[in-house]
C-alpha cells in the first residue's frame, strides 16, 4: 500500500484531485477513497499511454506507462506493455524512424 504522501505526490503529478473538496487532509474516509482513485488513475494512464502509442508519441506514451506502473506496481502486464514499447523504440532509433 502507498504511503499516504505518495498518493498526494501521483495525483498531484497526474493533475487529479485525490480528495473531495480540495482538501489536503487525509482522513480513514478518504483512504478508503483513494483505492479507487488509484484505480481510476491507473486506468487512465493506460488508456493515455494506449492513444499516445496510436499517435506515435512515444515518450509520452512511456510516461504514462511509467505512471500506471507507479500507481499499480503489481499489475505485471504493464511491464509488459512498457518492455514492448521499449524495445520498439530502440528499433526504431536504429532505422532513424521516430
């Protein structure tokens, strides 16, 4: 489980209110909130770095990965996802094809 300044650091980097009403306290209530928020979080990650991949963004498109990974680092398809990538990109730095 995330520490709770870790929470507030992803969103905060991810640009999303972790807790209702702009407050900056965490609270059980929140907490228990913020388990879903990852999730939420997560997946828009993901769905980021999947459109950002159809763009042909590729650093953006690692970012977001690297932000899913961060946010859920036990989903080990992610890691997947971000290899495959990877090893993409290194191909195409080699044919000079961004």
């Amino acid at each position: 489980m995330f520490k709770e300044s870790k929470l507030v650091d992803l969103f905060d980097g991810l640009n999303m209110s972790l807790l209702p009403n702009g407050t900056t306290e965490l609270t059980k209530e929140t907490m228990q909130l913020s388990t879903e928020a990852v999730q939420d979080a997560f997946q828009k990650c993901v769905d980021r770095a999947k459109v950002y991949v159809e763009e042909e963004k590729w650093e953006s498109a690692i970012a977001q990965y690297r932000k899913a990974i961060e946010l859920r680092p036990k989903q080990t398809w992610i890691y997947l996802s971000l290899g495959s990538l990877l090893d993409g990109c290194g191909a195409r730095k080699e044919t000079g094809k961004r």
